[in-house]
C-alpha cells in the first residue's frame, strides 16, 4: 500500500469520526433549544395566568367588599371633607375652649363646659373631625 492511500484513509476516517461528533453536539443543542423554547411557553403561559389573578384581585368593587367585611371601611361622604381654611378655624376654636377650660379648672367653678382636653392638637382634631361624622 502506498502512503498517500494510507493517509487519505486515515484522513478520511477522521474527517467521519468528527461529522460523527458535531452531529450528535448539534442534536443535543437543538434538543436544548426546544427545551427552552417549551419552558419559555410555559412561562408565558404563566406570565399570563399571574397577570389574569393580579386583575382579578385588584378589582375595585371585591377590594371595596373586603374592606368593608374586615376592615370596616366604608365610603367617605362630602361631609366627611373639611378645607384648610376649615380646619384651621377648628383648630383655633379646640385650642380657645382648651384655654377656657384651664382657665375654668385653675379658678376652681364647676362648669359644664369643663371637659379633659388633649394637649395634641391633631388628635383633638380628629376626635372633633370623627365627632363629626
């Protein structure tokens, strides 16, 4: 045998051996790819299920029904709103009857008026404001 048939030979098995090999490495990558294609499905899928509940438990009417059940929140009428000129006058009128109400205690003359008042004036506003409702 020649040398130059020999060494197509050995050329030629090699050549086949490594078709061999990258077609086994392409197939397992495709298998890989339509892996990840069915995965990126399925996520989607699920993207879409996640995004069909957060509507559903967002919606305004079922969060206003159980906020009533369990909190108890109800709707706030217009009567309920006060302005800031508003509040400021009633902020004026709880600190004037506070000062009368001191000045009714330190002089000692039982009064009707005579009432504990808190030192905090946003608390004295909201029981005034909840006084209101």
């Amino acid at each position: 045998m020649r040398r130059s048939t020999l060494l197509w030979t050995v050329l030629g098995i090699s050549v086949a051996i490594g078709l061999f090999v990258v077609k086994h490495a392409v197939q397992d990558l495709e298998d890989r790819l339509h892996a990840l294609n069915i995965e990126i499905i399925s996520d989607r899928d699920a993207a879409q299920v996640l995004q069909a509940e957060w509507s559903f438990l967002n919606e305004p009417a079922r969060l206003e029904a159980l906020s009533r059940e369990y909190l108890g929140l109800v709707t706030i009428s217009a009567s309920q709103t006060i302005t800031l000129p508003e509040l400021i006058e009633l902020i004026a009128a709880n600190e004037a009857n506070a000062r009368v109400a001191a000045t009714n205690a330190s002089s000692n003359t039982p009064t009707v008026e005579n009432k504990v008042v808190n030192p905090d004036w946003l608390e004295r506003t909201l029981i005034t404001l909840n006084k209101n409702q």
